[in-house]
C-alpha cells in the first residue's frame, strides 16, 4: 500500500478474449519503459529558475539553518548545500546515495529535500524501539501534498489518515468486514474464478511451445481478484483493463507530483501540467469507479432476499457512519479514494512477489522440484488443484514465500512516518513535522542477521527460520508489510494469495528458462520493486 517520475500510458485492446491474459504484453512492456519521459519544457524551465533562487537564498541562510540545526540536534546528515541537488530527485532515485550515507553517519541519519526534513533508519533495533516499542508516538503520517488531498478526498483513507479516530474507524472496518479470516473465506470461489483464468491462458502459452511474459498475466489475475472482494461481483475483461490502466496510470504518475509537494505555496502555478494530469487521472478515475459504487449502493436496498448477494469492501463503505464528523456517511469521492487505495494495495505489490518468487523459481530447478514434492505429498498428483485447506501442511512453501519477500521486498521503502509530537530518539530530535522512513530492503539484506543474504535459500526459514516474526512485533528481521500501528492490515491476505498462486503455477507447469537465455534477477523502481527484464520462462504442462 503506497505513490509515483514519468508517465506510463497503457492501451487496452479492443478486442481479446476473456482469457487472453498475455495478448498484448509486448506492447504494454514498451509503455511501461516509456513511462519516465522528460518533463515538459515549462516545467524544466521552472525547475531551472527554482533551483538557481534557492542557490542564491542558500547563502542567505545557511549560517541560520545550520545554527538551528546544531541547537535542536537533529541526526547526523550532510551539509545543507549539498542537499539541494537532490530537490528533483524521486525519493528511489537517493537509495544508492542513502547507502553511503549510513556508511558515514551511522543507522539513523537526516536529510533536507526543499522545505522538509527527511530523517532515515536503517537499523533493526532501532526500527523495533520506534515503531513497536514506541509505536504510540511514530506512528503518524508527515503532511500531504495538494495532490495527495485530492487523490484521498483530503486524507480519508488508511494510509494517508492522521493517526487518529479516522484512521481507527477505516482500519478496523477493513479488518472485521473484509480482512477477517471468516470474510476472507468467503471470497474463495473468486480465487477459484482468478486461477482458473490464469491456468487457461498459461496453458495457451504453453501449448504453442512458445516463452511466455507472465507479468501481464499477473497484474489482471490480481486485478480480477481485488475488484471482485471491492465489488461482489465477477466484472468483465474490458472493465476489469479499463479500471487496471487507470490504477496504473495513477501508480506511475505520482512521482512527478512531488514537485508539488517540494514547492507547495507555487507548484500549482508553475507546474500547470503537471496540476492538469492530476485533475484528469481523478476524473477518469472517477468516471470508472461511480458507475460500479452507484450500482452496488441500488443493490444493497434488496440485500437482505438476494440469497446471491455477496458482501464486498464497498458495501462496507457504504454503511460506515463518521461518528467524529456528526455521524455522516462517506461521499462518493472519499470511496472512490477507499476503493482505488484497496485495488492498488492489494494488486501491485502480490503480483511483483509472485513475478519474483517465480523467477527464482526458474532460476533454480532444484527449489522448485523439492517444492512439487512437497506439494505432491501433500494433495497428490491427481488432484485438480491445491485448495487453500492444503497450505497449512507446506513448510517448504511458507519458506519460499518468506525468503521471496525477504529478497526481494516489494517497496524498499514503508510508507513514510511522523512522530504525533516532537520527541528525542536514541538522544537526538525527532521533529514533529519531519518524514521518517525506514529503509526495508537494507534490514532483510544485512549480512549480520542474515547468512548469504543475497543468495536465495529457503531452507533458512524451515529450522531457526520458524522464529522469524514477519509482524516485527518480538524483533525486526525482515518487514516487507512494515511494522507497528500501522502494518499493512493486508499482510495475511497477501500471505494467502502468494502461497495459493505459487503452489499452484508450480504443480500445473514445469517452469524453465528460455533456452540461450538466463533469469535476470536486476532491480528496476516503478511503484514496486519490479524486474527490469521481466521474467519470461518455458512452461510445460506437468502430465497427471
């Protein structure tokens, strides 16, 4: 769950079958490299003439901020001169400098990006001592952006809510009404539904001898799913792209918003264009959504004699009541914004996992036959699939979940944090406007917690492995889902839809490289952590 330099511009075919997954992965592939285009030419002028004003306003007051700086004793960081060649910067642009850094300043250090202070920790106690230990105060979110407010209906949704009694009330209804392992029960048959269009088009591939790209596939299975939990139904293919290319877009656009937040008191002004695309992603946005929402809400009136009627995140919506806002119902654009939070949340990130864990997969025969074994032993090879009943009794395939999202975590970064009040950390300052980020892929790759940490093994997760707590609420070896208050509440869904998939890919096909061809397993930063090459494999059909 969480926002986006460039534009990614998906096109939907007019025609595919139903089942056609993969049809245009080619075309979609090359928009998705094209998404980081250069900014327009007034916007690179703008950036221009800001960047030399603040060179000259830098010799201003450098000598104030620097004084302050020291008084307040914030972490160690660099000099504030140096800190303005990063303004233009996405925040994943400064992962190899953010590197460095901890090598000079030590596990917790600062940074200043325009107005705002950044302050970074990349260390496993300390992550536990702020976020569980003193969960209660870091467990807020820095100020949003203008584009931000427009995107969440002004902050009413999960993850840019304040913490307080309106993030209280969404988390728990996603919780009890969705997210509960009864509820989650009773979304089985749309699993059933996705992985039997998954499995038909793989095995079309698999069929015509030809490697298949499997990400496409991926994303619109994971986008079938969720839509279906958001709405109780089964939508069409051409809904079900229409909705998946607007996410997209809106995934692979945020980063060019930053500036907006950079410069909030002129951005809107100087970065017109950028202010228009916003605008219009929300009205396309819109356009796809209230249609669905509007239905529903008709629907519910005659809930109660549909022995049909399947109760889905939007219905929860529409029965929640603001107690601390007089006790009204939510409007049409603040679901929007809870449905569109739901969708990202849940389909991005499980579906980069899954093009990981399989990758490693292909990459290394010997894991993915002791995995078949397991699941062989477990169901049989007879069985049409591996039921969700069955999971339970796999070992080996929890620790391939596990060391996948320890490798290759989908963020490298949590969402950001704040403390609710200023405080002193580890005897430095924490301000209370300031953004705190933990840095997630350096704690599941540190070399002192984990033997060969860039090597992918399972077997570290079948013996000592059992005591990895991926909650981080013992201690912090690893936190894909973040940690504390504000832990991803999808975590176990995730869990869920990873092993279910992954089992099953594994037992319907052999998977293999490509012949002349090797698993590129390079990292490239889009809203996840994806695969710069994306996977592209020979798959089999496993005979019964």
């Amino acid at each position: 769950m969480y926002t986006t330099v460039g534009t990614i511009k998906f096109n939907t075919p007019k025609t595919m079958k139903p089942t056609d997954l993969n049809g245009k992965q080619s075309q979609t592939q090359n928009n998705i490299n094209s998404r980081k285009q250069l900014p327009n030419s007034m916007d690179s002028l703008s950036i221009i003439l800001i960047s030399l004003s603040l060179c000259v306003a830098t010799a201003l007051v450098s000598t104030l901020f620097t004084t302050a700086y020291k008084k307040r004793k914030l972490p160690p960081g660099p000099p504030l001169l140096s800190n303005f060649q990063w303004l233009t910067k996405s925040i994943f642009d400064l992962e190899p400098i953010l590197r460095q850094l901890r090598s000079k300043y030590g596990p917790i250090f600062t940074i200043r990006r325009g107005p705002r202070t950044h302050i970074y920790i990349s260390d496993h106690s300390l992550a536990h001592k702020a976020l569980v230990e003193k969960g209660s105060v870091f467990s807020d979110r820095p100020p949003v952006s203008e584009a931000s407010r427009i995107l969440t209906s002004n902050q009413h949704n999960i993850n840019t809510a304040g913490y307080g009694p309106l993030w209280r009330l969404f988390r728990r209804n996603l919780m009890s009404e969705i997210l509960h392992p009864s509820k989650v029960k009773t979304f089985a048959q749309g699993r059933e539904w996705v992985l039997k269009l998954l499995i038909e088009d793989l095995r079309r591939h698999a069929d015509s001898g030809e490697p298949v790209f499997v990400a496409e596939s991926f994303q619109y299975a994971m986008f079938c799913l969720l839509l279906f939990m958001c709405f109780g139904q089964k939508l069409d293919e051409s809904t079900v792209k229409k909705i998946k290319d607007i996410q997209r877009r809106l995934l692979a656009r945020s980063p060019i918003f930053d500036v907006l937040h950079l410069f909030p008191k002129i951005g809107k002004i100087l970065f017109r264009g950028r202010w228009n695309a916003l605008m219009e992603i929300r009205r396309e946005r819109e356009e796809l959504l209230l249609p669905l929402i509007r239905a529903r809400k008709v629907r519910n009136q005659d809930r109660q004699d549909d022995n049909t009627f399947l109760f889905s995140y939007v219905d929860s919506l529409l029965d929640l009541e603001l107690q601390e806002e007089g006790g009204r119902k939510l409007t049409e654009g603040e679901i929007v914004s809870l449905c569109s939070e739901f969708l990202n949340a849940g389909t991005d990130t499980t579906s980069t996992s899954l093009q990981w864990i399989m990758a490693n997969l292909v990459k290394d025969p010997e894991i993915q036959q002791k995995l078949l074994y397991e699941i062989e032993r477990v169901v049989g090879k007879e069985a049409e699939i591996v039921r969700e009943e069955d999971l339970n009794a796999m070992p080996y395939l929890k620790a391939v979940i596990m060391e996948g999202l320890r490798r290759h975590p989908p963020g490298h970064f949590v969402l950001p944090h704040a403390v609710s009040e200023e405080v002193t950390f580890e005897g430095y300052v924490i301000p209370k406007d300031a953004t705190i980020n933990f840095l997630v892929a350096e704690m599941g790759w540190d070399e002192k917690v984990w033997k060969e940490a860039m090597a992918f093994k399972p077997e570290r997760f079948l013996d000592s492995g059992e005591k990895v707590d991926i909650t981080g609420s013992r201690e912090i070896k690893m936190m894909p889902f973040g940690v504390g208050r504000r832990i991803c509440p999808g975590l176990n869904l995730a869990m869920l839809h990873l092993e279910y998939f992954v089992a099953n890919l594994v037992k319907e096909f052999e998977w293999k490289t490509v012949e002349g061809e090797e698993v590129d397993l390079t990292e490239k930063q889009e809203f996840t952590i994806v695969m710069k090459k994306p996977l592209k494999a020979k798959i089999t059909a496993r005979t019964m």
